[in-house]
C-alpha cells in the first residue's frame, strides 16, 4: 500500500510527519522543541502556587501548538 509521506518543520519549534497507516488513518508523529520560558506566580497557599504554574506552562504550550498547526491543519 502507498504511503502519504509528508514532513513540515513549521519555524523550528515542531517537526511534523504524517502517513497514511495500513488501516488508512492518517497517522501524525509531532515533536515539539521549545525554548525555555519562564513564567511567575504569587500565591499564600503552596499548592496553590503549584497549581497555577502548571497552568501557566500548559497555556504557554497550547498556545505555541496552537499557533504553529494552525496553517497545517
């Protein structure tokens, strides 16, 4: 069965393939290289301040995702 071989590196951040697989779903390997980022939160409560910097990290990332599939998909 032929393959849909197509790769994109979409401005360095995320390195794309994607096939057409054996049962015929397209089928994506994504790797995302980021660069480091900081964020910073205040917080009287510990878990509180874990809680939040997970959060700001998880937008920080979907946003970049966001931003560099968009014209792929």
């Amino acid at each position: 069965m032929s393959h849909l071989k197509h790769f994109i590196n979409l401005l360095q951040m995320i390195e794309l393939t994607v096939n057409k697989n054996d049962l015929g779903l397209h089928e994506a390997v994504a790797t995302l290289q980021l660069p480091a980022m900081t964020v910073t939160r205040a917080k009287a409560d510990r878990d509180d301040l874990e809680y939040e910097l997970r959060r700001a990290f998880e937008e920080l990332v979907g946003e970049i995702v966001t931003k560099q599939l968009k014209d792929e998909f």
